[in-house]
C-alpha cells in the first residue's frame, strides 16, 4: 500500500479526499498532527515510500517511474469519484505537481494543488545524482536544511539507519526535477512558503508561476522549512480556507 489513512472523513456525502505526500525521508505519520485540524469532511491519505516508515523492512527504490505509476493507480483506486486535492511539503511538492497533471490530463483534475516548501523544478539543489553521494555530503545537506539535532547527525547509528533513505528519496527529487523542468500545467498552484526557510526563498516559491498557464497563489507560514511539523495548523487553515 502506497497510501495511509491518517484520518477518515466524519461524513460520506461530501467527503474530500487529501493526498498529502512528505519531505524526503518523512514518513506518512508526519501528517497527523496537521490532520486532526482540516475540515470534518477532508480525508487525509498520505503516501509512504518504500524502505520508510511502516515500509521499513521493503527495499528502497528510486525507480521513479515505477513508482509514480503505481502511485497514481492507487490514488486513483482511492478516489472512487470523490472530489480531492494534492498537498506535497519539500520532496512531496513534485509528487503533488506531477500526479496532478496526470490526473487533469485526464480530465479528472484535483479541487486543489498545494505545493509547499519546494523550490520549481528548474531550480535543483545536486548537479549529480545524490545517490553517489558520501555520508558527509549527506550530513552537510541535513544541516542546511535544519530539523535534526548536530549530536544526531554525529551518531554512527543514525547515519547507518537514516543516510540510505535520505540519500535514496533525495536522488528521487534530483530525476522527478529533471523530468518536470519542462512541463507545465493550465491550472492554478497554491504555494506555501515558511518566512524563516533558509533553503527555499520566497522568490524561489513564486517560481512555479512559469509551470501554470492560469495562476499561483502564495501563502507564508511564520515558521521554516518543516513548518509542516512546527505550525500544523497554520497550514491547516490555508488548506481549509482554500477548500472552502
């Protein structure tokens, strides 16, 4: 299973479903705080990447083709015609980018796309695969980015465990930017930016408006880069506001 359920929907007539999909190396569970404040009739479903997570013993992948395409069966499955959206933080923006434009091209388009904490793709962050990447280049990128404790990133333990899924789901990023550099979609974004992300500016964000023919929204979250984790509902309202 591709997706799980962090909450179901209190009502069944006009239940919304929400694809939420994380930042690299998140796993599903990072949604649930966020989840217990969207509206009573969202149903939040969030993707979990193989070798992560409740996937941990799978092996990694970062096939993404394969994995893209077996994603989009299960949303699909999971749809069953109810209205939805996509919300991707950092990594999981392309995802929500990406599955969005599958669906709308085939003329069942989402009610929403949001796309946080991630720069477009023309703006990358390796020139090369990150899977060839040593333990130390990893460590460095983890420090750019915050969210995870120096004494942390100096366990022999945790580099052991962590590196090869942060290595794995960040060479996912590098070929999904690659791939989407030159798409773009006639349907609006909602962008949400965290005003204290020393990684991803606010110029950065509004970027994505050269992948959309209509328009872009942009919100910002007084927090950084995982404000996901830090002002869950802040993001909330944004969500509900905009489904509104």
């Amino acid at each position: 299973m591709w997706f799980v359920q962090i909450k179901r929907s209190y009502t069944r007539n006009d239940e919304h479903i929400l694809f939420c999909f994380p930042y690299a190396a998140g796993n599903a569970e990072i949604f649930e705080p966020f989840s217990r404040y969207v509206n009573s009739n969202t149903s939040v479903y969030a993707m979990q990447l193989p070798g992560n997570g409740r996937r941990f013993s799978e092996a990694l992948s970062n096939d993404v083709c394969k994995i893209l395409h077996q994603v989009e069966q299960e949303a699909a499955s999971l749809m069953s015609g109810k209205t939805y959206s996509f919300l991707g933080h950092s990594n999981g923006g392309l995802f929500a980018f990406e599955l969005a434009s599958r669906f709308i091209a085939q003329n069942k388009p989402p009610v929403r796309i949001f796309i946080a904490a991630e720069a477009p793709p023309h703006i990358m962050d390796f020139k090369d695969d990150p899977i060839h990447s040593d333990d130390n280049e990893m460590v460095k990128v983890l420090r750019r980015y915050g969210g995870t404790r120096a004494d942390i990133l100096d366990n022999v333990d945790f580099r052991s465990l962590f590196l090869p899924i942060i290595r794995n789901e960040l060479s996912i990023n590098f070929h999904m930017k690659r791939a989407l550099k030159d798409k773009t979609i006639d349907y609006p974004l909602v962008l949400i930016h965290g005003s204290c992300d020393n990684t991803i500016s606010k110029q950065d964000m509004a970027a994505w408006a050269r992948y959309t023919s209509a328009h872009i929204i942009l919100h910002t979250v007084s927090s950084d880069h995982f404000f996901i984790n830090h002002k869950p509902k802040d993001v909330a309202n944004i969500i509900n506001q905009m489904l509104a």
